[in-house]
C-alpha cells in the first residue's frame, strides 16, 4: 500500500512552487518530484507540518483538469 501522508514535509529537500504563485514564498502550495510513491503536496506556510501524497497519475489529471479551466467560477 503506498502511502498517502508523511509526517513532516521538512525532512525532505527539493520542493518547489508553481510559478503562478508570485513572490510571496509563504502563500502556495509546494510539490516535490521524483518521489518514488507519488507527488508530495504541501503547504509553503508550514514546511514542517504533514504533506499529502498524491498518486502520480492523479496529480496529473488534476493538472490538466486546471489547465483546461475546470475548476474556474
């Protein structure tokens, strides 16, 4: 069973954030790649706090669910 959460999101380097989020470090959420049991998620004002494991192909459907206007009100 892979995992869908990690303790503590600091333990682990190489996250970055989407380049729609501006230069205000500490308000979007943070991935990280090459994590081997999916793409880990979490938020950039709590680096330390738990991160959510998402299955890869998941993450890419949400992706392209944003990309193609989806979730616009």
């Amino acid at each position: 069973m892979a995992e869908h959460t990690i303790p503590d999101a600091g333990r682990l380097s190489g996250w970055r954030k989407s380049s729609y989020s501006g230069n205000n470090a500490d308000s979007c959420i943070e991935i990280l790649d090459g994590y081997p049991s999916g793409v880990p998620v979490r938020d950039s004002k709590t680096p330390h706090s738990p991160m959510l494991v998402f299955p890869a192909d998941s993450w890419s459907s949400f992706l392209a669910a944003l990309k193609n206007g989806y979730f616009v009100t």
